[in-house]
C-alpha cells in the first residue's frame, strides 16, 4: 500500500548529480510537496538527459503529485551553481503543485509534465508539455495485445514563463 517506486540512476561517464536523495527529500519535505494517497512521499527520479532541448540544457522535470526529474549536469558546470538550479526549479515546481488540479478521469490520453531548461545568460525557462495519445478502436477480430496500444502519440511543449537568475546568485 505504502510502496515508494524511486528510480536512481547513476551520473554518465563525466557527469555529477547536484544534490544527493536525502538534500532532495529534505527539500520536498519543507516545500510541502503533495503526494499520492497511497504512497508516504512524493517519489523522486535520478536521470542524465538523452539530448539538448530547443529550450536548452534540461535541468529538472516535474509530473504533478506523483514525481520530480533531476537531470545530472556536465562535469565542468559550478556545483554550488547546479545546486542552486535545482532548489530555485524545485521552488517553481511548488507553485505549480499547489495549483495543480488532477485529472479524475480514469482513462486518460492526455499526460502533462513541467520541464525546466538552462538557457543562454543564466535563464530557467519552464515549460508545459503534454503528450496526448490518440486510442484505435478494438474490434473483435483484431489481436488483443494490439488493443491498449495508442494509434498515434502527439507532443506539444508550451514556454510558461523564464526565470533570470543573477549572477552573483550563481557564483556564491
């Protein structure tokens, strides 16, 4: 019933995770993150990003009250800088947490997530992405392993605001 489904990952050849779990869940802890009934806490993902964003270097990804996404950073990026990133995203994911209201349809195509990418000049860009997934019809002559699986999957990421944050906030 109180089942926690962390997924840690280890940093890549040359990258570092800028906080450990306990700093994380502390911090998730104060903020007041909700979380799902049936779990204690929110659930936490450790991940290196796959490839850079039109919107730049991803930093974190939110899905609401069920888990945060802390991306690890390159070997040469500050670690105080990295650090702060990531508490500053996690005060931005709050807000969006304590405005979220959850859908209460029990099939739903539609999966939304918060995502926040480094830019050029020190800029937290947050974004919504959504992944909508169009179902095929079951019919009773088709195969039933086919019957679940979406017909077509569509994304769309939308720029909410930016955040710049100081230099001198970064270099202390």
């Amino acid at each position: 019933m109180f089942s926690i489904k962390d997924q840690l990952a280890r940093p890549s050849k040359g990258r570092y995770f800028a906080v450990s779990v306990p700093e994380i869940l502390t911090q998730l802890t104060e903020m007041e993150f909700c979380h799902p009934k049936n779990t204690r806490r929110i659930n936490l993902v450790f991940r290196n990003p796959k490839t850079e964003c039109e919107f730049g270097t991803p930093i974190a990804a939110f899905f609401p009250q069920e888990a945060p996404i802390v991306y690890s950073f390159s070997g040469d990026f500050a670690q105080t800088c990295a650090t702060l990133l990531i508490i500053e995203t996690l005060r931005e994911f709050r807000v969006i947490d304590s405005a979220f209201v959850p859908d209460l349809s029990w099939i739903s195509s539609q999966v939304v997530s918060y995502r926040a990418y480094l830019g050029k000049l020190n800029t937290v860009t947050i974004t919504c992405r959504k992944r909508m997934a169009m179902r095929a019809k079951y019919r009773g002559e088709d195969k039933f392993s086919n019957a679940c699986k979406p017909k077509s999957v569509r994304t769309e990421e939308k720029i909410l605001h930016s955040v710049t944050i100081n230099g001198s906030r970064l270099n202390a």
